[in-house]
C-alpha cells in the first residue's frame, strides 16, 4: 500500500544546476537550483525556479539570458558552494579556483570546468509563490569533446553528472538501464503512437 507524504517537492532525480549571470557591474556569477529541468521541444527551451530573493534573479531579469553549466561528480562541492552562498556576498569563482568563461552568444557566463554548458536567452517568466520559473531558450550547446559518444551525443558514464536527492544528497548515474522508445515496444502492438 502506498503512503501519502502530501504535497511535497518529490520528483526525483532533479538535475543539478548552476545558472550563470552577470550582476549589473558586470561580475560573472552563479547560482545552483535543482528545481527545473527542459519544458519545450520546439523552440528547444528549459527553465529553471528562482527565488526572488536571490541575487541571480536580479540579473535573470536584468541581462534576459543565463547559462546553466551542468556540473560532474568531480565538481559536486564547488556545485554545493555556489548553493550556499550569495554572489552579493563571496566572489564564488574566486573561492573555489574555477573559471568564468564568457558565452559568445548569449549575455552569460559559465563554468568552463563543468562538462556540459547550455547556453540561453530568456523566454518568459512565471510566478508561481515561492519560486519564480525562467524559461529560456537553448540557443547552443557545448560539451567537452572527449565526453561524446560515438554517437555524437554526451556520454552519461563519461560526463558523470550528478542529481539532488531527498535527503538533502548528491548521487551520480550508475549506467544504462534500456534504450528509450525502444524498451517499451513490447506493450505496442499495432499502434506505436501514443
């Protein structure tokens, strides 16, 4: 039998993000938020949930363009740190050694250790109470070449990226479970549209 835990923030994995920004003095700036994830196929969008209490809201709807830098599992404490603390406050590439490079298309930094960078310009916003949703538009997609598979597209078990958990925990992928509209084919029968 199943157990009601109420309305709660219980879908998971939520992926971990570190939106980037420039402050209105121009400094890089990041900020990590697992509360979001893609939400468009076409136009290819994602969005993100800020609070708006946060400095990167200030420069979400200041510069209308963010990146979101997908840290690995080597990074999962600088990703932790740029969560725990306010770019008002601490220069967080700075305290942990890692670089701000500038996007060429849009008006964002991003994390050039991280493996895999999205690179976005605002769409529109939502409040929604606590958290206001960004969405942005992808306008490009950058990852590390050496983390593509042969088939072109990032190689989970390469890239090693990490999801937030409940409990307040980071865990990475362990592997391929099945091959997507692939797997299911069995239950299709005659009719494979959904």
């Amino acid at each position: 039998m199943k157990q009601s835990l109420g309305a709660r923030t219980i879908i998971y994995p939520a992926p971990v993000m570190v939106v980037g920004t420039y402050d209105s003095r121009d400094r890089p700036n990041v900020m990590t938020a697992a509360w979001g994830g893609i939400c468009c196929s076409q136009p290819p969008c994602l969005c993100v949930g800020v609070r708006e209490q946060r400095y990167t809201y200030e420069a979400l709807t200041a510069r209308r363009a963010f990146t979101i830098s997908l840290p690995d599992r080597a990074h999962a404490a600088a990703a932790d740190y740029f969560g725990m603390v306010s770019g008002r406050d601490a220069d967080k590439f700075a305290r942990t050694g890692l670089t701000a490079a500038r996007s060429r298309l849009v008006d964002a930094p991003y994390v050039a250790e991280f493996p895999l960078i999205v690179e976005c310009v605002l769409r529109g916003t939502m409040d929604l109470g606590a958290h206001t949703l960004f969405v942005g538009e992808i306008v490009d997609v950058r990852v590390e070449e050496a983390l593509l598979g042969a088939d072109g597209h990032p190689d989970l078990e390469k890239m090693e990226p990490i999801a937030f958990m409940p409990g307040n925990d980071y865990y990475g992928f362990s592997g391929r479970v099945a091959a997507a509209f692939s797997a299911g084919a069995m239950y299709c029968g005659e009719n494979q549209e959904g």
